[in-house]
C-alpha cells in the first residue's frame, strides 16, 4: 500500500486559502468598479444640480422635482461609498489573513515548524472577512436598488407630463388659443 507524499497534503492544504483568496479578488475587482460607478453617479448628479438651479433650468419640467429628488439621493450615494470602501477594506484584510495562513503552511512544512491552531484560526478570521465584505456589498446593493426605483419613478412621471402636452386633448386646446 502506497503511502501519501506529505508534500501533496502540504500543497492540498495551501490551495484551500488560495480558492478563498480568489473568490475575495473577484469581489475587490467588481467592488471598486462600483465605488468609481458611484463617484461617476455623484459627479453627474452635481453638474445636473447645477444645471436645474441655473435660470434656463428652472424652466425645465418637473425641474423643482429633480432637484427633489437628487437632494435625497446625495446621502445614499454617500452612504453606498462609505458601504462600499469597508467591503474593500473587509476583503482587502480578507486577502490578507488568506495568504498569511499559505504561508504559515507552506513555511510550516519546509521548515518543520509547529505553528498549532494558528493557520486555522487565520483561516477562519480570512473567511469571516471575506463573510463581512460580501455582506456589505448586499446592503449596497439593496441601496443601490431603491435609488435606481426612484429615478425609474421621477423618469415616469416626467413621460407622463409629456405625454400630456401632446395628447389629442391637449392640442386641441392649443388650437382654441
């Protein structure tokens, strides 16, 4: 009966951090395209701000509504941010606690040292982490959710204004004028 290579175990035992380590890199890459998706939303909603307050602005449709409505947006985006930078934070620690618990294996198995629960422990407090991040991008993306239900609202309502001006009724009370 063959018996198994020790070194196998070590590299066996090293990839399971690695496959977390990974899963915890895809969320930072979609994790800071949100946080620039945000900053973008947030630039855009300022100059539309500034356009809404000017003196042709105003005259827009539903103008008073908009501003409204990207007044009570700000502090969401504010929030989706501060959200957002502690998923990064999470699973930047996450990645962290991940590769030092490679190491402690791998170094663990070269050198013949002990280093007890240590490794798991690490291992466990990566994966808890990596928990943390994942959860705060679902509160995020709840946010996200409800601001985007807003906008679709605010865009509804502009449709239907619209759609008024150019109703069958509406002309024909344009004609009698």
């Amino acid at each position: 009966m063959a018996t198994a290579d020790p070194n196998l175990s070590v590299l066996t035992a090293m990839i399971t951090p690695a496959v977390l380590i990974s899963g915890a890199g895809t969320l930072l890459m979609s994790t800071s395209t949100r946080l620039g998706r945000t900053t973008d939303r947030v630039r855009h909603l300022t100059a539309r701000f500034k356009v809404l307050v000017s003196e042709s602005g105003q005259l827009e449709p539903l103008a008073r509504e908009e501003k409204r409505m990207i007044i009570r947006q700000l502090p969401r985006l504010a929030r989706r941010t501060r959200i957002i930078q502690r998923a990064m934070t999470a699973l930047y620690v996450a990645v962290a606690l991940l590769v030092l618990t490679s190491i402690l294996i791998g170094s663990g198995a070269l050198f013949g040292a002990a280093f007890g629960l240590a490794p798991v422990i690490l291992a466990i407090l990566g994966a808890a982490s990596l928990a943390y991040g994942a959860l705060l991008l679902s509160f995020e993306t709840r946010l996200s959710a409800r601001t985007t239900h807003e906008e679709m609202q605010f865009l509804v309502d502009l449709g239907r204004h619209y759609a008024t001006l150019y109703s069958e009724e509406a002309g024909r009370v344009a004609r009698e004028v």
